[in-house]
C-alpha cells in the first residue's frame, strides 16, 4: 500500500508540474511592457495642431477617427486603442515637453507618426534612450533608418532625398542644361531634400543650381525670396516647403508671371490644403511625386481600396476634407500600424513593437499605388522607397513615367 501511495504522490507532483510549465507558458504568451494591457494599447503622438505647420494637423485627427473605428470593432486582438495626442506647434521645445509627458507620465508604449524633421529631431536620443519606439515617424528624412545607431526610430513614407534624386534624375535627362533656383525651408527638413537633389544632380549640381534661398518658418511670407529668385533667370524652381508657404509660393509665381518648370515636394502636393487655395490656374504644369493614390484622380472611381477609404470618411469622419492629402496619409499610415500590432499577437513589448514594424513584408494598404509596397527588415526601415511622377493639369494631379525608386543608404 506504501508503495502505491508514493506512486500516486509522485503521479500528481508530476501532474502539478505539467500543469504549473504549461500555465507558465500560457502567461508567457501574454507580454506587455508599460502602456499594454489585455483591454488597452496605449499610443502617444505629436501633431502641429497650430502654428506654421497646422495644416498637417489633420493627419492626427484623421488617425484619431481610423483608430476610433477599429475600437468600435472590437479593437486588435480584443484590445480598444487609447490614442493620446498633444499639440507641438511645430517648435522642438515643445515637442520635448510632449514627448516627456507621453513616456514619463501617460506612460505610452510607444510614440507614433508624430509630425516633423526638427521636432522628431528634438526627441531623437531621448526616445532611444528610453528604448520606447519612435514609430513611423511624419517626416522623410533619410536619418530615420538608421537602425544600428537609433533602433528605437523608424520612418514611414519615402525619403526627402530619395523623392529629390527622382526630381534630379527627371531634370538630366528632360533639361540637363537647366538652372536651376531652389528655395527651402531652413532646417533640417528642408536641407535634407536639398541634399538630395544635389547628390542626384552629381558633379553637374554646382553648375546646374544658381541660386539657393532659405527661409524661416518664422517669416510671415516668402514673396521677397520669389522675386529674388525669379530675378537670377532660372529656368527650373525647386520648392521645398510646407504646406502654407508652398501655397504662397505658388501664388506669387504665378502673379510676377515666372515661367520657370516648378517641382513641389511632395509633403506640400495637397489638392485641398496648398493647390486649391494658391489658384488652379498658378499650378498648371507643376510636378510632384506620389506614392498615395488621388482621391480626385477618376481612374480610381472604382477601386476596391479607395471605395473602402471613401467609406471610412463617410461613416467615421465625415468632417474631413477629402482633397486634402494629409488625411489619406493618416488613414495609409494607421492601417500600417494596425498591421504591425496585428502581427504582435500578444506581446505587446516594445522589442516586439520594433520587431514586427522590421518584418513587414510587401505590405499594402488600401491606398497605395499599384506596384508600391511596403517592405521593412532589420537593416532597412525605410517602409516605402518607391515614387511615381506627376504633373499639374486643369483641377487635379495625372500620374506619368514609370514607378521609380531613388533608395538611399542609411
């Protein structure tokens, strides 16, 4: 009898065992980090909801409604998104001050999409420094991958230098006896394209490229650096700015009647927000880039993908102006991040958080262009690096030329 009893003993200490290493592993499958829990995923962002760069603040807005949407669905794997998201005014310190509320007091997971190259720049080593992710930052600067040095940061839409070795690679080829005048905001935004157009214009920049002008975003108008421009005799004017001094940009070259071939960055190509208020008729032959599809471009009247993002206007924020590229950028960027916290399944670290975001592999969203995919790895977070060509007629942008990728190095 002693015998069986010690087998009996020894059968539920082995059961009990078996029992505690698989409820183990059944509470290691669930592993969160401050700002997870099993109701919540808790995500903090930095927009421009004032200040000379407010017109971008809708792409926080627009964010805010999609994840809205995904909550009244039952969320991502059960858990209701708690989507926090101050205002910077587009001025460093105050990003700072945002960013440090978000980590230290909200306590955030992560920091997503918050808008700008000198403000996300302000915050660059400290959120490295935390370890909390930086994630698909609102800005194209190439620093943003950089994953050996900044891990904790990732951009999302393509490079200000890739978009301008586009503009330069399309200037030798249609104009290689161009001069070109440029004008540029004066930071690190502005000066990150501009690199680019020089690199993709080689050793025929230094010829090809008469005049440069900066400006502040600090100045009320840009008129004066027009005028001054249009008196050197280029005949090709790069424009790098944001959406309200492209807008007076646009405007003025079309009262002094400059006739030079305008490229826009792309940051500034809205129909809604820069287009339509500086004059269809000054906009006429303008070239950009794009990597969104347009909703005012009929070709995609019956597109499965914008059908679905018209959809989601109508019903989820139908406040929104449409013609306004900001808030397809916003609706395209927060579906990316629905997949990539898709893809986190329960753990919900802010390792996993960079893992997953550096595993996405020919990802789409409902309003990329066709033959534009998302691809991200651990050497490489630069999500989109592809562009297509567009030009200005009559009330809307027409795409041309071929998908072009202007990759950059980290």
């Amino acid at each position: 009898m002693a015998a069986f009893a010690n087998r009996s003993a020894i059968a539920s200490l082995v059961a009990l065992a078996i029992l505690a290493v698989s409820a183990g592993g059944a509470l290691a499958q669930k592993k969160y980090d401050t700002g997870a829990s099993d109701t919540e995923i808790k995500i903090g962002n930095i927009m421009p909801y004032s200040g000379p760069a407010s017109a971008y603040g809708i792409q926080g807005r627009t964010e805010a409604a999609y994840f809205k949407m995904i909550n009244d669905a039952h969320g991502i794997n059960g858990r209701k998104i708690n989507f926090i998201s101050y205002d910077d005014s587009y001025s460093p310190p105050k990003t700072v001050e945002q960013a440090r509320k978000l980590v230290e007091s909200d306590e955030v997971l992560f920091i997503f999409n918050s808008l700008g190259t000198p403000p996300n720049s302000a915050i660059h080593k400290y959120m490295n420094a935390k370890k909390v992710p930086q994630l698909f930052v609102a800005t194209g600067a190439t620093k943003w991958n950089d994953p050996k040095d900044f891990p904790w940061t990732m951009g999302w839409q393509p490079s200000y230098q890739s978009e301008a070795r586009i503009y330069a690679k399309y200037i030798l080829k249609e104009k290689p006896n161009a001069k070109i005048a440029v004008l540029y905001q004066n930071d690190d935004y502005g000066k990150d394209y501009l690199k680019g157009l020089k690199d993709g214009l080689g050793d025929k920049a230094a010829s090809m490229i008469i005049a440069e002008e900066s400006f502040e975003t600090s100045e009320p108008t840009i008129d004066n650096h027009i005028v001054k421009l249009k008196a050197t005799g280029a005949d090709i004017f790069v424009d790098i700015g944001t959406p309200k001094f492209a807008a007076q940009a646009i405007k003025k070259v079309g009262e002094i009647d400059w006739k030079a071939l305008h490229f826009l960055n792309n940051v500034s190509a809205s129909l809604g927000s820069v287009i339509k208020p500086a004059g269809f008729e000054n906009a006429q032959g303008i070239i950009s880039a794009a990597y969104l599809k347009d909703v005012s471009d009929p070709q995609w009247d019956n597109d499965p993908g914008m059908k679905q993002f018209l959809d989601f206007l109508a019903k989820d924020f139908p406040e929104a102006n449409k013609l306004d590229g900001s808030v397809i950028v916003g609706y395209a960027v927060a579906q990316t991040l629905v997949q990539v916290l898709k893809q986190c399944g329960d753990d919900l670290t802010r390792e996993n958080i960079m893992k997953q975001a550096a595993n996405l592999k020919d990802f789409r969203t409902d309003v990329l262009l066709p033959g534009i995919r998302i691809n991200t790895s651990a050497t490489n977070f630069a999500p989109i690096s592809q562009l297509q060509l567009m030009v200005f007629k009559g009330e809307r942008w027409v795409l041309f030329g071929d998908i072009i990728s202007g990759e950059v190095g980290g």
